[in-house]
C-alpha cells in the first residue's frame, strides 16, 4: 500500500493530476499507520502481522 501511494504521487506530481496525489498521499498515510500498527504487536484487520 505505501508503494502504490508513492507511485501515485508521483504519477500525479508528474502529470499534473491532483486526483492521484490526493489519492498517493492518503494510501501512504494509511500504509505507514497499518505498518507500524503491525510493528507494535497489534492485530491490524484480523491480521497478527502486517505486509
């Protein structure tokens, strides 16, 4: 999910799309808070650990 954010930012920074970023930044942020949720032991959506 953080890569697919990254890539989207980038793809609408390039572009010009504002859409895209808008999109990249929220998927990053939700990628970074389940990564580190996963990190700390808590179980993210059912999950023990998060990838």
């Amino acid at each position: 999910m953080i890569i697919l954010g990254i890539i989207l930012l980038v793809v609408g920074f390039v572009t010009g799309i504002s859409i895209l970023w808008t999109i990249g930044i929220v998927l990053a942020v939700i990628g970074v808070v389940l990564w580190i949720l996963g990190s700390l032991g808590h179980a993210v959506a059912g999950r023990r650990h998060y990838w």
